[in-house]
C-alpha cells in the first residue's frame, strides 16, 4: 500500500526532473540541484546528515552534499526515487512516513511555488489531515524562535500555539499552507494574518522559522 510519503516522494522526483538542475526553489541560495542533493545526502549519508541540525557538523554536511550536487543531475533524481539503502531505518514505514511525508511535500513545494505561474494544489482531505496531525506536534519546534506570539488556525477553528509571547499573530490557513508559513516559507504561504501591523511585518520578515 503507497504511503503518503512515498507519494510525495514520487512526486518531488518527477517535479525535480521536469524542472531540471538550475530552476530556482524557496530554500535560500538553493537551485534544484542543490536541494536534490540535500534530499540524498539526507537520507543516504547518516555521518553527514547530523550537519542539518548540529552547527559543529554543518562543515562535513556542506562537503559532502557539494560532493553530491556535482554527479549527473538524472543519477540524483534516481536516487531519490529508489529511495535510501537497503539496511537505513528510513526504509521502515513508520519511520519513512513520520519523517518523509512532510519533508518531501515541502520540498515538492519549494520547487513548485518558485515557478512565477504556480497554483494551490488540492490535497485529498486524508493527507491534509495527516499534515495537521504531524503540524500540531512540531509546532512550538519549528516555532520556537518567532520573534512574536504565534497562533495557527485552520478554517474550521482548531488552532495549535507555535510560539508564545506577545504581541500574538493568528495565522489561519488549511493545514498545508500552515505548514509551509512556520517551516520558513512566509512569503510563499496562502495565510492570513491577524494582529499587529508590525508583529505580521517582523513575522514575514524573520529567518528564524523552522527547523
């Protein structure tokens, strides 16, 4: 049975091909080739990986995914298509699912809303569900450094706290666009913002957002 990581893994493949290697993206100073290199090294390269969230191995990370970004764009595509190797604990559903489906939807993202005639995509409401589910435990992680009180809202009410402080800033948007707003894509995000005119102008303005 697909999962909806592999899905979306599938997905951001096919999007990286058919944008080829120097498209831009949303990660800042990235073009397509750089993030599918990130995406392999990720998931292939546990000794470099580390450099993601620990500063002291952001050096060996920013070798080795340089290293990757210089083989032939079409190998690192099939990379990510087949997916880590055999004996990689990313190779366990669970696992796959709890920490693939919302990386690959976002970098699916990051390569479609860098193109300037980009439109909403329409996610089954089962996915839209699970993004909420996965939002609402990493809220307050990815929200931690906003420089204001921050609020998610999806449109039927239910909010989850990403940040506390004042003044406070609702953000309200399906799941989707949520999610993109606090990993760090304010701009790219379809929200609305409620509250202070220079809260909501600090928000947009700040790097701080996500991982």
């Amino acid at each position: 049975m697909s999962t909806h990581a592999k899905r979306e893994r599938l997905l951001l493949a096919d999007l990286l091909e058919a944008a080829g290697p120097d498209a831009p993206t949303l990660c800042d100073g990235w073009n397509t080739r750089d993030l599918a290199a990130h995406v392999v090294v990720r998931e292939r390269r546990a000794d470099a990986a580390g450099g993601i969230l620990i500063k002291q191995l952001a050096g060996r990370l920013e070798r080795v995914q340089a290293e990757f970004a210089a083989k032939p764009y079409e190998e690192l595509i099939q990379l990510i298509r087949t997916g880590p190797p055999r004996f990689s604990p990313f190779n366990l559903k669970q696992v796959d699912e709890a920490s693939n489906a919302v990386e690959f939807y976002v970098h699916a993202e990051d390569v479609r809303r860098a193109q300037p005639d980009w439109t909403p995509r329409e996610l089954d409401p089962v996915f839209a569900e699970a993004l909420w589910s996965r939002l609402e435990r990493v809220a307050r992680v990815v929200g931690r450094k906003a420089p204001v009180g921050l609020v998610l809202r999806r449109p039927d009410g239910q909010t989850a706290v990403a940040h506390r402080g004042t003044p406070v800033v609702t953000a309200t948007g399906e799941p989707a666009e949520l999610l993109m707003f606090v990993f760090g894509r304010q701009e790219a995000a379809e929200v609305e913002l409620q509250g202070d005119k220079d809260a909501i102008a600090r928000l947009h303005e700040t790097k701080q957002l996500g991982l």
